[in-house]
C-alpha cells in the first residue's frame, strides 16, 4: 500500500507567521535541502502578507541568500531588503549573515574595558578560536541570536542554521560552554590568573608544574602561554558568556520559539529530520512541523506507472506514436518516483505522527529571486 500524503496532520505556516506570540522561528536540517531559501520564503511572506518586522539570520556562509533577496551582499549587520511588497501590511524585511568573528569581538568589546579587549584581540589563541575553532560557530550563533531577540526591534526572527548535526552543536553550544568552564585543565589554567597573574610554570604546586610539562609537550609551550593569557584575560567574561548562551537556551524552548524541520524526501535527509525530532522532543523545545520540499507529483494521478507502461508498450508494437510512448514513458518514470518518495516520507510521519507537515512541489528551476521566494512561500503556505 502505497502512503499517503496526507497521513500527517496539515502545517499551518500562515498561522505561525502571523502569531505576534511567535518571535523566532528555526529552520533546520540536512545541507542542500533548500533550507535557506524557504527561510528566506519565510521571513519574506511575514513580511509581506502579514505585516511583521522581520530579520532573517543566515548562518550557513552561502551567497544564495543574499542573491535571492536582490542584496549584493550581507554582513553580521541586518541589511533591509528593498523593493518588497509592504505598502499595504507595513512590514518590512532585513537579511544578515553570521560573521563569528566579528560577533565574537562585539561581545569582548562589551564586556571588558578598551585595554583588556585590545589584549584579548592580540591573543593568538583567540585568533585561532574566533576564527577557525569548531563549535565557535555555534556558539556565537546563541550570542548574535540573543543579541537581536534582547534589542527587541524585530517581531520575528527566522534563524537558517547550518546542515543539522551542525545545528545540533548550536542546541548544544550552551552545555558545551559549561563543560569547557567547570573543566579541571580549565580551572588549573585559571590558577595563576587568580592568584596574581604570575607566570603559570611557576607557579602553583609541584604537581602542577608536572601537569605543565605534560601538557607543554603535548601543546607545545608557546601555545599553552597563549592558552593560558587567553583564559586569564576572558577569566572575568566567564560568568557572562554561560548565563546569556542559557538564557538564549530557555528563550529556544519557549513557546516564542517555533522549529521547523526542511527535509526532501530523500533517505539521507529524512534521517536527519527525524534524529533533529528526537533531540527537539528530548529537550522539550516547540517543534512546529515538517516542510517536505522538492516533492514530485503526477499531473495524472490517476494512471498509475503500471498502466501508463502498459499503453506504452501497445501504442509502440502499433507504431507511429513515438512522442506519445515517449510521453507515457515519462509519466511512468514520475509515477515511480512519487511512489518511492511517500514511502521515504512516510519514515518520519511513521515515527512522529503528531508533527504536522506540509509538502512543496519541485520547482522547475533554482530560485534566485524574490518572485520565487513568494512562490515557495505560497507553496509552504498553502490551506
């Protein structure tokens, strides 16, 4: 028996744009799903049928959001879009991409005085971390969305995170932060600082100066000094960073907060939308449905791939109906494909089927352009 596709209950996206309940919405999943263009869609139909000041964060360094919205380019700064259609809801529209460096200099800049924060930025271990180091991403992610949601000047924010494992690491950025803070190397780093500042190999105990040794040979002795100036120099900022990632942490988990899960009906990418489900159930945050995207559907749903190849193979023994046996070929090919991608579907509405969803058919081409952004956002939208 072949699934149906309305076996989930039906996504009301309208209803979630136009919820002045809902600040923030979180669109998830696996990479090359066209997550970033329906959070683009998104923060576009908000803005445009429903009135609301919208910023939509891309956090995935790709230029497509950028290009769709008819911008040149975007920064760690929100850059109003212009030439929407706002006149008659008096919304408005701005796009902006995580720049985690610069993101990460903010937050020095602060919350230290200017000599501390010119010492900090001359650190190359926090050159390293703020630039290359995994996890930073995330985690300056949880700062950037905090930062907008405490400025309180959007009505919605739509957060395009990266592909979900990623994504997860920004769920988890917070209780990573804190496992890093209460870590015993951490604590011994720590210890010179906060004993007067001396020189940490000579320092502390004997014990501690063997852990040194080991260490130095395992990091090398300029990168430990580096390690240690740069916790040394944020010792104070500590406290700060853990309680605003945890306070973005319970804003994500409250009912202000909508996830949705972009998934195409692909094996791979359905695998992610359920395991992103379980986290999402696990951590009591709001998932608010499924948006199945690049769904293909027959336009004669009523010959099935069995009986379009039949009549194929009749008119061709009959000869002289080449363009219709191509045709009925083709559709017979459509046909399969629908039928493989319900029973794909099907995995996750099997295993969630509380979880709404809403399915958006294959387009003909990229879309690269704010007619298509309204295009998919009506498709996401519809009743």
């Amino acid at each position: 028996m072949v699934p149906s596709e309305d076996a989930a209950p039906q996504l009301d996206v309208d209803q979630i744009l136009a919820d002045p309940g809902v600040r923030i919405v979180v669109c998830c999943g696996a990479g090359g799903v066209g997550k970033t263009t329906t959070a683009a869609a998104l923060a576009l139909r908000a803005a445009e049928r429903h009135g609301r000041r919208t910023v939509v964060l891309t956090i995935d360094p790709a230029r497509r959001l950028a290009q769709s919205l008819g911008l040149t380019e975007l920064d760690n700064t929100p850059r109003q879009v212009k030439g929407i259609d706002v006149e008659a809801s008096g919304g408005e529209l701005h796009a902006m991409m995580l720049d985690m460096k610069r993101t990460f200099d903010d937050v020095v800049l602060q919350h230290t005085d200017p000599a501390k924060a010119a010492e900090i930025f001359a650190n190359p271990f926090y050159q390293a971390m703020s630039s290359t180091f995994a996890g930073t991403q995330e985690y300056m992610a949880m700062e950037k969305l905090g930062q907008l949601h405490a400025r309180g000047e959007w009505d919605l924010i739509v957060v395009d995170t990266p592909p979900s494992r990623s994504a997860l690491d920004f769920l988890d950025a917070p209780a990573r932060l804190s496992r890093f803070l209460d870590g015993r190397m951490l604590r011994l780093l720590l210890a010179p600082a906060r004993t007067g500042g001396r020189s940490m190999f000579s320092l502390v105990t004997a014990s501690f100066g063997m852990f040194s040794k080991v260490v130095q040979k395992v990091l090398g002795a300029q990168l430990l000094t580096d390690l240690s100036g740069f916790v040394a120099a944020l010792d104070s900022m500590f406290g700060g960073f853990r309680q605003r990632a945890e306070q973005t942490y319970r804003i994500l988990q409250a009912r202000e907060t909508a996830f949705l899960l972009v998934a195409a009906p692909e094996p791979d990418a359905v695998r992610e939308a359920a395991y992103f489900a379980g986290r999402l159930r696990e951590e009591k945050m709001p998932l608010a449905g499924l948006v199945l995207n690049r769904v293909h559907r027959s336009a004669v749903p009523g010959l099935d791939a069995a009986e379009s190849l039949a009549a194929a193979e009749r008119l061709a023994g009959l000869g002289g109906h080449e363009g219709t046996v191509d045709v009925l070929r083709a559709h017979a090919a459509l046909a399969q494909q629908a039928v493989r991608e319900r029973q794909v579907a099907a995995r996750f509405t099997e295993a969630f089927p509380a979880v709404p969803a809403v399915s958006v058919t294959a387009q003909p081409a990229d879309v690269h352009d704010v007619d298509g952004l309204r295009t998919i956002g009506a498709a996401i939208s519809r009743p």
